[in-house]
C-alpha cells in the first residue's frame, strides 16, 4: 500500500483577476486552520493547504476535493487559480512576510546536495511561484531508510511523473516557476516517505488530472517495489560510504540521466519526447492513452471541474 497527500499553494485572484496575497486572508503556518483533516495557511503570498493523505485513489480524490472546498471557502470572495507563477503588484508585496521564504531546503537526487530557496528573488523580486508537492508514505520504496530505493524512487517519479508532466502541463508560466523551484529530482525525505518536490499545481485543476497523477506516481513507486528499477539503476553501497561525492553511488544504465534531467529543468518537450516514448512502452494502455489525451486538454477551471 501506498499513501498519496499533498500540499498544493494556489494563488489567489480577485474578481478582475488581479493576484491577491493571502497574507491578510489565511493564518500563518504557525497556527493554520484546520478543516475535516485538512490544513489551511499562507505561505509567503500565497494559499496553501496540506491534503490529508489517502490510501486509494476514491479516497485520495475525496481528500482533494474536501481540502479545496475547504480553501475556496476560506479565501472568499477571492478566488484559487492554479497557475504556477505570476508576478504580483508590489503593494501586495508591503508585508514583511512577503519577503520571507518559509519552505526549507529541499534535496536534489541527481547531486545529492541540499538546495536552498532563492531568498534574494524573494526579498527584492516579485515572482512568486505555486507547487504542487506529492507525498508519497507507507511502502518500503519511499520509506526504506537503510537502502536506496527512496531516491530510486525519485528517480522514477521524474522518469513516469516528471516527463509527462511537461507534455499535460500547459501554462507557459511553469516554465517560468523553473527558474526559483521544481527542477528534476527535487525531493525531501519525510516520516511518512517522500515529498516529490519537481511538479507545479496544474495537476489540481481537474479530478482528471488529480487521477492520472495519482495513478503514475503509485506505478513509479511499484515499479521499484517490484526490483525493475533496476533495469535502469545501481547503486553501490561501498561507493556511497567511501566516495567524497555520493551521488557516484548512483549509477544510472538504462538511460541517459542527465539528458532527462536537463529536458525537465528547461521544459524542454523535444528533449523528452524520446523519454516519454519510453515511459509509454511501460505504462499499461489506458495510461499511455490518457497521457496522449491531456496532453491536448486546455487547461480547466479548477472551481468548474471540482465543483467548488
């Protein structure tokens, strides 16, 4: 079994569509207020929810449905939008806790180096940007933490999540969201397993979407369950022990690592399309299919599509 959360950050428009900050909207994440499970707070200027986990997809979609009810309710009448960067009017960036960075450093699986926010875009810019972070829990693949399948399981989420994603993910601010977060293999271990750091928010425009996610992720964590990770990855323990570089450990054979990492950090769909390829001869049919579908999908009206 796998569980599957998240803690999306949307951000908030007013009725001209002029982004808003949730500074004055949400509690701090000190103190954030809580619905049905869920956690709701502002994070710098934006909205942002941690989704009580699931432990099947009917329940998972459940949770997401509830936590965005909850949000929609909370930041009334201003509206979420799942859109994964924007620059805000610099009125709305007056508060002190605009220029605060909240979230701590993350990891990178490619480097095995701790990655740091940019403080300073933060402190003197005014691009924000939205993630759209999944927590992976309960199974030995996330959790394991005397062996590597965790970060083979980061690998796999960039290889069956992250290539897809650039192909679904059509708002071209993403790209953008690149340049401060969600490069390939961002990650951080957790209690519960992982927290695959790399996707923006656009997975929670539908339950479609949400689904689909869902159902690449648990195969990207199945498949190093069941060793056939290792048909693309090594690992070698005396490296890891000895070597100055740790991420010598980690070898990969079946593909060309870097090429991969290099398509996702540019959102570089020409790059991917030969990784994409090789996601699909995995993938059972219908995955492959709906991958194909949403790639052509524009994108939704989150409050439409949950009905909000």
């Amino acid at each position: 079994m796998t569980s599957f959360g998240s803690d999306p950050e949307f951000l908030l428009v007013d009725d001209k569509g002029t982004p808003k900050s949730a500074i004055d909207v949400l509690p701090n994440m000190e103190c954030p207020k809580e619905l049905d499970g869920n956690l709701y707070y502002y994070d710098n200027v934006l909205a942002e929810c941690t989704v009580k986990p699931g432990r099947t997809k009917e329940e998972t979609l459940n949770n997401l449905r509830s936590a965005m009810r909850g949000a929609a309710s909370l930041v009334a009448p201003y509206k979420l939008t799942t859109r994964a960067s924007v620059d805000f009017p610099r009125e709305q960036l007056a508060n002190p806790e605009a220029q605060r960075v909240a979230c701590n450093p993350d990891n990178c699986a490619y480097t095995m180096q701790m990655c740091r926010p940019p403080k300073e875009q933060f402190q003197s810019g005014t691009l924000r940007s939205c993630g759209g972070h999944i927590h992976l829990g309960e199974n030995f693949a996330v959790k394991n933490e005397e062996g590597p399948e965790p970060i083979f399981s980061i690998y796999m989420m960039d290889l069956f999540v992250g290539i897809p994603s650039l192909f679904m993910d059509n708002d071209p601010t993403s790209t953008i969201r690149r340049s401060l977060y969600g490069q390939a293999g961002r990650y951080r271990k957790k209690e519960y397993g992982v927290e695959y750091r790399s996707l923006s928010n656009f997975w929670l425009q539908s339950p479609t979407f949400a689904s689909l996610i869902y159902d690449l992720s648990l195969f990207a964590v199945k498949f190093v369950e069941d060793g056939r990770v290792k048909d693309y990855w090594s690992f070698d323990e005396d490296v890891f022990y000895e070597a100055d570089d740790i991420s010598e450990a980690f070898q990969c054979q079946g593909y060309d690592a870097e090429a991969l990492k290099n398509a996702i950090d540019t959102s570089n769909k020409t790059a991917a399309k030969p990784f994409l390829k090789m996601v699909k001869s995995h993938l059972p049919t219908p995955l492959a299919k709906a991958i194909t579908s949403l790639s052509r999908t524009r994108p939704k009206n989150l409050y439409a599509e949950w009905n909000l």
